[in-house]
C-alpha cells in the first residue's frame, strides 16, 4: 500500500516552470551576458559524473549516494536543477545511524536539493520558487549588487558559482539550505520524548481511500479489482476548526511539549483535583493539552513577551505569564513556527467548568447540618416546592432540571428584612436512606458569581444585597425579580459544557437557550489562598418582603481564574 500526502499547486507550478525556455546556453554562447558572473562555467559531463569527480563537492555526493539520489537521478534520465554545498566544511553531513540505515532527516536533507526543474539563470525571476524533491519550495531571490553582477540566493543560501552540465544546472551555495518541514511533518516525526502529544494529534487522522489515484494490478480470485491503494490522510479534528495541519499554506505556530511535561501536568491537575474533592474527565484534561497548542497566527517572540493571552484555534486561552516556551530557540515551519513549551499547567478553569448546585437539599439535612450551613436571621424554612420541569428537554435526551425551590419565610413579618449565610455544599446519598454533606473548597481565582431563584412580579423577593466572604459582589433589585434573568437557571450566563443552544435549537429542542444555564450574574469575586469553603452572605430588605424562594447558586471560573 501506499500512502501520500498532496501539496496543493505543487503540480501545477512544476509544470509552469518546465516549461520555461531552456536558452540560457544559446545566450551564454552568443556572449550576450544575461548573467553578469564570471563565477559560470559549462563542463561536458552530467550532474552525477562532475559530483563524483570534484572534491569540494563530496559530501553532497556522499549525502545523495548513501540516501539513494544518485540511483534516483540516472534512473530518470532527465533534466535537473540540483544545489551543492561548495566546500569540505560543508554543512550537507550525514545524521544516519551505525547500521547504515538512512534516517528521514537524512533523506529529507537530499531531496531540498533537487528539482525536476531544469531552471536556467537567464530564466530566474527575482522572487520565484522553485519545487524540490522534498516536496517544499525554495524562493529564489535574484539582485543585483554594487558591481552589477547578479546575485541568486535560495532561500537563505547564496549562489557562488553555477555550472550548465549535460543534464541540468548545477548551483554552488555558501551554505547548506534551509528547507523547513511542515507542521504536519514535524508532528509525524517527533521523536519518542514528544509521543504523547504526537499521538494525541496523528489518533485524529483518517485515510481515505483514492480509487483514481490507485491503480489497478489485478483481479482477485472472485472477480474483484484489485487495486494499489492509495490513500489521503485527513484530519477533520483540527479542519472544523479552519486549521488543516497538512496545508502549506498556513502561516500558524505551534507549541511542542514533552512527555515530561504532560505527565507532570496531568499528575498536578489530578491531584488537585482529589483535594478540592472534585472530579474531571481524563479526556478533558488531555485535549486540552493538544488544543491549546495551535495557533492561526504566527507568534514572535515580542508576541508572547506583550501579550498576557493568546487564544488557540480552538478558543483555548494560554496564558503567557503562567506557561513558558522556549522563545530563544524557535523552529522554523514551512508554514509557521513552533516552539518547545518549558513549563504546562492546566488552568483552574479547565479543571474546574463551573461550580454550581442547589439549594433543595435543605429538607434531607440533619439540624445540625442546617445550623452549620444555613445560618439564619428572620428566616423560617417553609417547604420545598417543586414546580416541575420542562418535558420538551427530557425528551430531547436532556437530563432532567427540576425546578424545586426552597422557600423560607419572614419569622418576624413585621421586620422587613433577613440575612442568610450560605456555605455552599455537596450532597450526596448513601445507600437508600443515608446522605453526606461537604463543603465546596473553592480554589484561588476570580469567578463570576450567579444565582437563581423563581420569578416574582410583587416585590416579594425584596432587594438582594450578595457578599462572598464578606466582600461585596453586587445588589439584585427588588424589580429584577419581574425579569427572567434571575429566574431558576434559564436566564443569565453559560450552558452545561457541551451543550450548544443553536443545535439543540435546530433538533426542534423548544426553549432550547433555558437550558441549565449559570443563572443572572450577581457580579465577579476573587478568592485568595488555598482552596477553601466560602460564605456567600444575602442580606435582603424591602417594604414589600416577604419571603426567600432559593433555587441554586454557580460559581463561574473567569479568564482569570487560571
């Protein structure tokens, strides 16, 4: 089988620069001059055969011999365009390994000096490309210096001299070329340090079978074509997002961590995990790591040093002054550039979506615990009342909200006002008869602070002043209670994680943008220190007050919260 990866235009540049006139001999002879450089010759053999022969010219034969060019090149019988490095100090040196096996950088290496163009200099246009063996192009860049002689340069390596052979042009540089891989082709050959997040991206690829670029060998023994199959690799992961990793024509940055880091950042973000008493899917935490890493723009160094976030192609936030790459050793990309990422954190708002649950409990709990958790003055539990839930999401394949609201009423009628302190908690059951309550530890980091309770058109709810550890957060009014931005959870801010309004909308979902939301925000709080639980204090007043109808509360990490 075989497997290819298409470069788009790659075919159709190479046939417009074969196309080009191959006069540059005619004009050499006739003493025309359309280079001014003495430094170019004409010599009576083949590419291959001058190579072979001139000293200064062995490690690039070397190079091309042991990766299999110099079988590759007679084997064609054409016209080529091939670069050398001129010199015994050459950069062109071999990185395969003692058993004689060419590595992919070593063929690589070969390839960025070949062409199947045969590209005369007379031919050569200040800012044209050319198509290498290796699949990328080198841009040409032709001027003239103080002398009036033309110099050529390909890509950052300068023309010393060039040969017309009998089979091709041959240029002389100063220096080994620079050809970058692609961002996909870095991936693919990421070594086994880096594993963990190469896999996590080429996992991603799919093979699609292309019946008019395979051909046909045979006919099985029950009359089936048989075919020598060749195969596209995709990934429509990284191509929802408008990013195809195998596309040239990207300008994008990537960030490269180890599998050190990775490790050591999932093992962090675990164990932070068990002492905040909270769970998180493995898979979340690993996307992240690879969503975070891919950016449309590419970054330079000033980038990272002025800018406190940078947003990845799939809305991920890196935050420059808590993560940390290797700014002074950037890597070229044919199409961008990557960097190696030095220290990985997984935010706190990654690992923590949102906090949120409510307040119903109320009536399972021990005196004790309501004691400990609802702290009370001129409030007197009435019931919990449950006012339904919403069929038309059940049916969609929604979990089930319930709308059960605790309601409490003034103690002392007469007094217009209360206040309730609230240590938000877990509750679960045991068993069929027992339950646990636990307090929330609730992370350093700024959140949003959001609240529910039922829609209330008198006034009856009173005007809600909200504290969190005795800092103010902000003051609902009596009148916002008419609205359904404090309504249960259908109004305010956010969804669930996954949960997207639009589709559910086009699925026929019927109030599809209620669903589950953080409810109406209160205002913004930072918590400093380890992770702790925390008081959300409601001081509440009104001539027309008379009762507390509680529905949930929701802790939302910010940006910040990092």
């Amino acid at each position: 089988m075989k497997a290819k990866k298409y470069i788009l235009g790659a075919l159709f540049m190479a046939a417009l620069m074969t196309g080009c006139s191959d006069n540059w001999d005619n004009h050499y002879n006739s003493g025309e001059g359309v280079v001014n450089n003495s430094s170019i010759m004409i010599v009576d053999k083949s590419l291959t055969e001058y190579l072979s022969e001139t000293p200064s010219l062995q490690s690039t034969y070397q190079l091309f011999e042991q990766t299999g060019m110099i079988d590759a090149l007679l084997a064609k019988e054409q016209l080529y365009t091939i670069l050398a490095v001129d010199g015994e100090s050459s950069a062109a040196s071999l990185d395969s390994k003692a058993d004689g096996n060419v590595s992919s950088d070593d063929l690589y290496k070969a390839q960025t000096y070949i062409s199947d163009v045969s590209l005369s200099p007379s031919n050569m246009t200040d800012g044209q490309r050319i198509l290498m063996w290796n699949g990328k192009y080198l841009n040409i860049t032709k001027t003239e210096n103080e002398a009036g002689e033309t110099v050529i340069q390909f890509n950052n390596a300068k023309v010393t001299k060039i040969i017309k052979l009998n089979n091709g042009y041959l240029y002389l540089v100063d220096q080994e070329v620079s050809s970058p891989r692609s961002m996909y082709e870095i991936i693919e050959n990421l070594g086994d340090d880096y594993s963990m997040f190469r896999d996590m991206i080429l996992s991603r690829n799919e093979l699609t079978f292309d019946k008019e670029a395979s051909e046909i060998i045979g006919v099985d023994n029950t009359g089936n074509t048989v075919y020598d199959s060749v195969f596209t690799v995709r990934n429509p992961y990284f191509e929802a997002k408008g990013f195809d990793l195998m596309s040239e024509n990207l300008n994008a940055t990537m960030l490269i961590p180890s599998n050190e880091l990775v490790t050591e950042a999932l093992q962090t973000a675990k164990e932070k995990l068990q002492e905040w008493g909270l769970q998180r899917e493995d898979s979340i935490l690993e996307n992240w790591i690879f969503q975070v890493a891919f950016f449309k723009e590419k970054y330079t160094k000033a980038d990272f040093e002025e800018n406190e976030d940078l947003t990845s192609v799939f809305s991920k936030q890196w935050r420059t002054t808590v993560q940390e790459v290797d700014l002074d050793h950037p890597m070229d990309m044919s199409n961008g550039t990557a960097y190696y990422v030095t220290k990985l954190k997984i935010p706190t708002n990654v690992l923590i979506y949102r906090l949120k649950d409510h307040f119903k409990y109320y009536e399972k709990m021990t005196e004790q615990e309501k004691a400990e958790y609802f702290k009370t003055e001129n409030l007197t539990f009435k019931e919990i009342k449950n006012n339904g839930y919403h069929a038309g999401w059940v049916a969609a394949g929604f979990p089930r909200i319930d709308y059960d609201v605790a309601i409490f009423e003034l103690t002392d009628p007469n007094n217009k006002s209360y206040v309730l302190d609230f240590t938000p908690f877990m509750y679960e059951e045991v068993g069929t008869s027992d339950h646990k309550v636990t307090p929330y530890k609730v992370p350093a980091g700024t959140y949003d602070v959001c609240l529910g309770f039922m829609q209330e058109k008198k006034k009856k709810l009173g005007n809600i002043t909200v504290y969190v550890n005795g800092e103010k957060v902000g003051t609902i009014s009596e009148s916002s209670h008419s609205s359904t931005t404090f309504h249960y959870d259908r109004g305010g801010q956010g969804y669930p994680e996954g949960y997207d309004s639009k589709a559910a909308s086009a699925a026929g979902v019927s109030k599809s943008g209620n669903y589950g939301r953080d409810g109406g925000k209160v205002g913004t709080i930072t918590i400093e220190g380890e992770a702790k639980p925390i008081v959300i204090r409601f001081e509440t007043s009104g001539n027309s007050l008379t009762q507390a109808v509680l529905f949930h509360w929701c802790l939302k990490p910010t940006a910040d919260c990092y």
